[in-house]
C-alpha cells in the first residue's frame, strides 16, 4: 500500500503529512477531532504558545483514554462474570435433567 502527501491545518497552521493512500477520509477525521481537541485546550486554559497547547491536549487525550481503557477493562470483567455464571446455571441444568432420567 503507498502513501501520499496530504496538507492538513491544526490551531490554523499547515502541515504536509504522509497518508496511506484510502486512509484520507479518516486521516481527515482525525484532523478535525485534533483541531476541535487543541481549540478547546486553547480556551481552556488561556495559552498562547502552540507547543504548550499541543502537549496539555496529548494529555487530555491520554487521560481520555487511559480512562477508557480501564472502563472497558471493568465491562470485559463484569460480562466474564456473568457468563460464567449463566455456563454454570447451564451446566448444572443439564445435569439436573440427565439425573432426572435416570
């Protein structure tokens, strides 16, 4: 797969990056949610210096998603302990009804 240039603007500046070619819908995306992210930052906080502003959005959006991260760690955990609830209703069903037979 080849990559091609593309321009994007963050905080109203340019910048070429390189984008694998099919990806620039989503790169574009990316770019808007970035730019929206770093505005925010932007109001926020009050700075002025790109850099700055830049850095303090990386760790909002780290904090975001390290949060995320463990939200979904606490769902993953919380459906593993119903199924194996529902493999045990299960199983001791079908246990109850092989005894039954008999």
């Amino acid at each position: 797969m080849s990559a091609r240039t593309m321009d994007i603007t963050l905080l109203d500046r340019n910048y070429r990056v390189s984008c694998p070619q099919g990806q620039e819908s989503a790169l574009q995306e990316s770019v808007d949610l970035l730019d929206e992210k770093l505005r925010q930052t932007k109001t926020a906080t009050q700075l002025t210096n790109v850099e700055q502003i830049a850095v303090m959005t990386a760790l909002n959006l780290c904090h975001e998603w390290m949060q995320e991260q463990r939200e979904q760690s606490e769902r993953t955990a919380k459906l593993e302990e119903k199924i194996q609830l529902l493999q045990a209703t299960i199983e001791q069903a079908m246990s109850e009804q092989r005894n039954s037979r008999r």
